[in-house]
C-alpha cells in the first residue's frame, strides 16, 4: 500500500469516528469499497455515501474532526 493511500484511510477513520459518534448513516462506495473488500489492489479516493436525512448532522461532525468549508444544503 502507497503512503497516499495509508493516509486515505487514516482520514478515513478520523472521518468515521466523527460520523459514528454523531449517529450518522454512511457508508464507503466506488473504488475504495472495492478495494476494502479486495476485488482490486488499489483506490483512487475515498468515496462517502450519508443519508440525506443526515445531511446536516454529517457536516457538523466533519467540522469538528476535519477542516470546515462552506457547505450549502
């Protein structure tokens, strides 16, 4: 595994403690949910897939684990 990608999914748990611990419904999709279920070798980003319903409550969680940026619903 490429460093790029050990930190992928290092900002990937980070990113899942957050939404976890805010009651968030998420999941991974595309490419890396390939690659974590290894049909293939490699991901090329990381993909997240939250309920609409937890649109909201997803980006507060994200702010406080994660750099903030506008974001518009």
């Amino acid at each position: 595994m490429r460093a790029r990608e050990r930190a992928a999914l290092a900002t990937l748990a980070r990113v899942a403690r957050a939404l976890n611990a805010a009651g968030v419904r998420w999941a991974v999709g595309s490419s890396l949910m390939l690659f974590l279920r290894g049909a293939t070798a490699r991901f090329a980003d990381v993909d997240l897939v939250i309920d609409r319903r937890d649109a909201q409550r997803a980006h507060a969680a994200l702010c406080g684990a994660l750099a903030c940026r506008d974001l518009r619903f």
